[in-house]
C-alpha cells in the first residue's frame, strides 16, 4: 500500500490543532498509512517528543525538519501570519529529495471523508492542485486579477498537492524575496499572494466544495449550487472542511456552523489523550 505523505508547517501554538486534523484523518482514512512531515522553527524537543507519540499512537511517522528562519528575515509576519507560512513556499528545497509528491495541509482543517482520490489525482503536469474561493460574486476574484495585473484564479493555500520535482525546479528562493522586496506593503495573505503572483499559471485548480471547504461560506456553496450542497451534502461528499479566518472553532466566540463538528474532534482528541496516558499512570500506583 502507497503512503500517503501530509506536509504541514507551524509553529507551537498550533500543535493542538495538528493533532485535531491528524485525528480526523485517522477516523475517516483508517485503511491508509501516512507518513506526517512538520517543518518549523522553533518547537521545543520536549513538544517533539510529545507530537512523535501521538503520531505513532496513530500509526503513523512523523519527520520534523527544522528550517532555518534567517532567509526570511524581510518577509512580513503578523501574530495570525507566522514566518513558518512562508516554509511550504520552498518545501521542495527542505524535504528529502526521494519525495516527489506530498499534500499540504493547514493545520485549521478536519478531513470528514477518505483523501486518497486527491493523492492519486493526475495533476496534468502541473507543479500544484488547489482549489479557489471565489464566493458568490466573484469581486474577491476580481481584485485579485487586478492586484496580479493577470486573470488566472486566485488559489487558496491552505491545502495543496505538490509536484516536489517541479517545485525544485520552478520555485527559487530569490524570485520569492524579489517578490517581497518590491511588493511587501501590498501582500495581504503573503506567503498565498505570493504564491499566486509567481506560480498561478502552473496550478491545477480542483473542486473547492470537494477539497478546500470555506466553511464560512456554506450558505454562499448552497446559493450557488441551487440548495444541492446543503449540510447533508458537505458530509457525504466534502473531504476537507478548512476553518479559514477568525474566529476559529475551537474558540469560545465562534458561531461557525461547522464549529460542532470540530469541537466533537477536540473531544475525540481529549479522550485518546486521556487513554494513551492511562499505562503510564497506572504503571505509577
């Protein structure tokens, strides 16, 4: 059986929500293996160790890589917009090079269906599959073509399939801080801006209700499907619910619709939690 390799970058305070997302993916892809990429910066070893055990817990591999975070000395960061965002950018350059393919994931998204269809899509030569959001109107589309002075889509970053072979080739460092050195005021989402700004014409776009589920924008999926994506819908056919913007479920003030959903992962998480740390406390009596 192929394994299916997941690339995520963050930083600690996300590791909560890696866990959520890597939980979801076992409940719903539980005859497939994966092996779980982490690049970042700055997690401690003891966070690590912790996340390595809740991974082989799962049955799973996990690689960390430690990127070296001085090269993106002049790339904008906010609280909501680590460093640790631009390290997907140059993935290529970081993995093993016996990779030739791998998923990104955001870590705020829960995986409700099996995911292998997107893992063996045939991505038509080209470097990325990803989805856009383009709401009701399309305006979001619009000033985006205008911003990038081009009319390709407007893709989402948060889950994408890599071509690691083209991205080596493709995506150099150099172009990517050029980009920021002259653009930097103007990057709103920065690593996803530049992203499309360098690299669009090489993205295969895939269904966004299907692979990248906005899931603030349920009502806006509906209108536009004429009442056939409802909720019973989203959880036969979507396979990724992303928590794009804020507030996120997991935050006390979120009226998200989907917000139930993850909570009950958080809770799954909290009771695996409790029963992986039984022996150990028992061992101790």
């Amino acid at each position: 059986m192929a394994t299916i390799n997941i690339l995520t970058t963050l930083d600690e305070n996300y590791l909560t929500q890696m866990k959520v997302m890597l939980l979801s993916i076992k409940q719903t892809n539980a005859d497939d293996t994966f092996d779980i990429w982490l690049a970042h910066h700055s997690i401690s070893d003891a966070h690590g160790e912790q996340l390595g055990e809740f991974v082989r817990k799962l049955g799973y591999e996990l690689h960390m890589i430690r990127v070296d975070i001085d090269v993106w000395s002049s790339a904008p960061t906010l609280k909501q917009y680590p460093a640790e965002m631009y390290f997907r950018l140059l993935c290529g350059e970081y993995l093993p090079k016996t990779l030739t393919r791998i998923l990104y994931l955001d870590p705020d998204i829960l995986v409700i269906n099996p995911i292998k269809p997107l893992w063996t899509l045939d991505m038509k030569d080209n470097m990325i599959a990803a989805a856009s959001h383009n709401g009701l109107t399309g305006v979001s589309q619009t000033i985006n073509n205008v911003r990038f002075q081009n009319k390709n889509a407007y893709f989402n970053s948060g889950v994408m399939l890599m071509d690691l072979t083209k991205m080596r080739e493709k995506v150099k460092l150099n172009d990517i801080i050029s980009v920021i050195k002259r653009h930097a005021k103007r990057l709103i989402l920065p690593d996803q801006d530049i992203l499309n700004y360098l690299y669009s014409d090489h993205i295969l776009s895939i269904p966004e209700e299907i692979w990248n589920y906005d899931t603030r924008d349920n009502m806006v999926h509906f209108t536009k499907s004429f009442g056939n994506i409802d909720l019973s819908w989203v959880i036969e056919n979507t396979v990724i619910l992303h928590f794009c913007g804020h507030p996120k479920p997991w935050e006390k003030r979120s009226l998200n619709r989907f917000a139930i959903l993850y909570q009950h992962y958080e809770q799954l998480l909290r009771l695996s939690l409790i029963h992986i740390s039984e022996p150990t406390r028992h061992a101790q009596i």
